[in-house]
C-alpha cells in the first residue's frame, strides 16, 4: 500500500501550527462545518429520512419524489412528511408499526411556512421547530443560513482555485522569463485593474440573471491579478538565488527549477494567503447578494438574509443570526490565517533541493 511521505521541514511546520491552539481548533471548526453543510440534506430538510409504512421502508431524502397517495394522504404530488408524521400519530394502534424519522430541521430553504393567525416573519420556537425563527416570506433561517454556508464557501473554493491556479502561473512565468515578456503583462495587467468590478456586474446582472457560475467568472476574470502579484515578486527574488544558480550550471532545464526549486520555495506565499482569498470569497458573494447584483432569490444566501434583515429591524432574529454567523465563520477563518503565516514564516522555514 503506497502511502503519503511528508518532507521534514513540512512535519515541521504541521507541528508549529498544531502549537498556534486557536488556529488548529478553528481549523477544526470550519472543516466540521464544511463535513456537515455536504450533508445538509440529512440535517435540515424537509424529506424524511426513513419512512416505515406498512412494512416497507422509504428513503425519500436523496430519492425521487413520493406522492401522498403512497402513504394514504389523498393526493398526487410529492408527500408532506411532516403532515404524514402527525397522520401516523393521530392513527394510533391502527399504525403502531409505521412510522417516520425527519431531519432535525424539518424545512427546506426553500419552503415557506405560514400561520393562520399571524404574518412572517415568525420569531424562534422550538414548538413550530424553527429554532432560529423564519424570514419575511416564512422561510426557515437555520435551514437558510446552513444551504447558504455551504453555497458561499463553494463559491469560495471555486474562486481561489481559479484564481490561483491563473495567478501562479502567470506569476511564475513573469517571475522567471522577466525581461519584454514580464513588462508587457504587467502593462496589461495595470489597464485590467483599474476596470471598475462592480460597473461590470451591475451591466451583467442588467441583462442576464446571475447565476452562480456566471459570477464565478466574473470574479476570476477580475481576481486572478493579486497572486499574479504576489508570485511574480517571490519567483523574481528565488531566482537570483544560489542554489537556483546552482542547479542552472548542474544542466536543470526550467521546468526542473520552477517546479522542483523555486515553487517549492513560494509555498508559503501561496499557503499564507489562502484563508484569506476563502474569506474575499464569501464576502464578496455577501456582498454582491446583497446589494442585488448576485444570486437571486429564492437561492439561500447570506447577503439576501442580511438585506432581508437590515429592512426589518423589528424581527433581530433575523440579521443577527446572519451577522453572527458570518461574524465567527470569518474570525475562524482569520485565526487559521494568522497561523498557518507564523507556522510557513519563510524566516523559519527554508527548503533546497
């Protein structure tokens, strides 16, 4: 069995970042978060888990729809299993066997739920199992805010991949090659930049609606520039440097020296940065949300509970839920930032091979 070999100086660092507590259990933390916003569906959701309905067993979460009339409620479309779960109570001995197991959250994000004596938005209750109350159209805000984590650090994810994978290979050629090549995108790059980022969304999202992918590359059209930066600087200054010298007059071609010298070498440039282009991402997606200029609703997103909530001061519940959530999900992200710069602090840690 082949397993993963770590280098010496990588344990090392693994072990100076396990010494910085608050950014290790942050870390912790968020890829918890992470391990359960993928299984969102069996947290929070409106299907049922397992149905037992006169002997057979229904899993109806990551199924196809189930109509009522499986299950004796009269009606053709797909079955409300919190309405079945009441009908299965109220029949007693007759129904002793059947039975249903819902999530914890028993709503969609997108479902709405009305009272008959009341408008939304509902405040928190543990009776009506809305445990962080609902929005303004009777939408769960737990179930909201747990399918728009998941969204935005997607989106996130997606973003600084792109971003980086654009950015370090430019700026490592910029970096290496230098001379015409180097001046001439670095011209190009300075006109791209003072394109204004958000006069192009407001002119997109004014004719097409925007939709997740097309706000990804929108943002890596427009965010790729400051690792190109930031790699061409550190691949600039690796170069001049002996061991790079060393391995030119041993006959290393320039593949061997950018992949096996000097990209090694700008790992913790790339590494450093990392949680921090995370939390560009879900703050930009936050933002464009809210302004109107990013996913539309009914999507469950943070920027659209925060502007559904700063305009309905009365119901807190609702933008402090949000604002809370986004609060520590970002300081979380903030403290695994600042360790993992302190445990790959280039002064400490060096690499030449």
């Amino acid at each position: 069995m082949l397993g993963v070999r770590l280098s010496p100086q990588t344990i090392k660092q693994w072990q100076r970042f396990r010494t910085i507590k608050r950014g290790y259990y942050s870390l912790i933390a968020i890829v918890a978060l992470l391990a359960v916003s993928l299984c969102a569906e069996l947290l929070v959701n409106n299907r049922a888990l397992v149905v037992k309905y006169q002997g057979e067993y229904y899993f109806p979460t990551y199924g196809a729809f189930i109509a009522g009339d499986t299950f004796g409620l009269g009606y053709q479309y797909e079955t409300n299993y919190r309405e079945l779960k009441a009908a299965l109570a109220g029949r007693g001995s007759t129904a002793a066997d059947d039975w249903v197991l819902l999530p914890i959250v028993p709503f969609s994000p997108y479902e709405t739920d009305f009272r008959t004596d009341a408008f939304p938005p509902y405040a928190p209750s543990i009776a009506a199992q809305h445990y962080l109350g609902t929005d303004v159209t009777g939408r769960d805000i737990l179930a909201r805010l747990v399918y728009g984590f998941r969204l935005a650090m997607a989106f996130a994810m997606i973003l600084l991949a792109c971003n980086y994978i654009v950015g370090i290979a430019l700026g490592c050629a910029m970096g290496f090659w230098g001379g015409l090549f180097d001046l001439t995108l670095q011209r190009l790059i300075e006109i791209w930049s003072n394109v204004p980022f958000l006069y192009v969304i407001m002119i997109v999202a004014s004719v097409v609606v925007p939709t997740f992918w097309t706000l990804v590359t929108i943002m890596v059209i427009f965010g790729w520039m400051g690792m190109t930066w930031y790699m061409r600087t550190s691949t600039y200054k690796e170069k001049a440097r002996e061991y790079v010298m060393a391995a030119r007059a041993l006959g290393a071609t320039n593949m061997r020296i950018v992949f096996r010298h000097i990209l090694p070498n700008t790992i913790s440039v790339i590494v450093t940065f990392i949680p921090f282009s995370v939390a560009s991402g879900v703050t930009a997606l936050t933002a464009l949300d809210y302004l109107g200029f990013g996913l539309q609703p009914p999507t469950p997103s943070w920027g659209e509970l925060l502007s559904q909530g700063t305009s309905n001061l009365q119901a807190p519940w609702i933008v402090s839920s949000v604002v809370i959530a986004m609060t520590a999900v970002l300081l979380m992200v903030a403290y695994i930032g600042e360790a993992i710069r302190e445990a790959f602090d280039p002064k400490t840690f060096a690499y030449y091979s």
